[in-house]
C-alpha cells in the first residue's frame, strides 16, 4: 500500500514517538502493521511540504502514479498550510483524467492540542473536506499515536473501497485485463 505523506505524522506512525523536529529529506518508508489479523505493509512517500506554497509544496506526476492514497496535513494554526493543502487536493483531482483510478484523499487538520493558537477552523476543515470528497481528521500528532493510526488505517479502507468499486465496475473481462497489465509491466519505485 503506498501513501504519500508530511513527516510529523509519518514519524509518529513509524515509531510512536512524538519528534518535535525532523530533517529536511524526502523519503520513503515501509512500515508493517497488523490489522484485522492481517499484516499489511504501509509505504509512505513522506514528502516535505514549505507550507508557504512554494514549488516545494507541488504533488508531482511521479507521486500521483506512485500513490494509491493521500493524507494531507495542515496545522490548525496556520493558515498557509490549509491553502496549500487546499491546492494538494485540486492538484490531485484534476490529475484524475491523467493517471486514471481513483486517489483517496485524507485531509488532516494538526495541533489540535494547540487551540489557542487556532486560525483555521473545524468547520473549515470539515467543508473543504466534504466539498471535495475526501476524508476528515483533526488531531494531535504530538498527543496521541491511537489517532495517527486511525488516520493510516482510515486510507486504507478508502483504497480498498476504491479498489472493490473499480473492480465491480470493471466486470471480468475489465478484471482480465488488469491482472494481465499488473503481471506484464515492471513497477519503478
């Protein structure tokens, strides 16, 4: 499963430990994790967003064919990085006809423990989210791990939803062709 996220959330999810400051490198990560009974390897392109919407902050096409889902985060606290993740979501969007299949989007709004510093608001979070059909969490990085892992978890049933509904539209003949384009083509990671 590859996502593509922003480094306070991945670093949380990755060690369970709150890291109030992280480098300035673009990676990717594997990361098991045991859900349902199952385990299920998380890939995460964790990818540095300068929140003041510089080219920095722009989805790339080889993130958009590289990802099967999206989380997003901006800080409660700063409005700049609300419109920037405001940005990340039409980029993504309007790269639908490009790279066909369907990209789930989580939007997550952080610092919530930071309310007095608030300047982005709940609602706020919570329409854009709605008016672009994606998913919605406002939490605590630092706080607590449980809700990093529901947002993970929150993805990955998305993507599986996704994939089920492309599947059953799809019909067998549609389900052939896939299968045969996943086993005859290499994948560039």
């Amino acid at each position: 499963l590859r996502n593509f996220v922003t480094s306070a959330l991945t670093v949380r999810f990755l060690t369970r430990r709150f890291i109030g400051e992280y480098g300035d490198i673009e990676s990717i990560y594997s990361h098991t994790d045991r859900i349902e009974g199952r385990e299920i390897c998380f890939n995460i392109w964790d990818s540095l967003c300068h929140q003041n919407g510089e080219v920095e902050g722009h989805i790339s096409d080889r993130q958009l064919q590289w990802a099967d889902g999206f989380i997003l985060v901006y800080s409660i606290c700063d409005r700049a990085s609300f419109n920037v993740v405001r940005q990340q979501v039409q980029r993504i969007q309007q790269a639908k006809s490009k790279f066909p299949g369907a990209h789930p989007i989580i939007i997550v709004g952080n610092k919530r423990d930071l309310q007095h510093r608030r300047t982005v608001s709940s609602e706020e979070g919570r329409l854009l989210a709605l008016s672009t059909d994606c998913g919605f969490f406002e939490i605590s990085v630092a706080e607590t791990y449980h809700e990093v892992q529901l947002v993970f978890h929150e993805l990955l049933d998305l993507i599986r939803e996704a994939r089920a509904l492309k599947k059953g539209a799809a019909g067998i003949k549609g389900i052939v062709r896939s299968m045969s384009a996943v086993f005859g083509r290499k994948r560039t990671e």
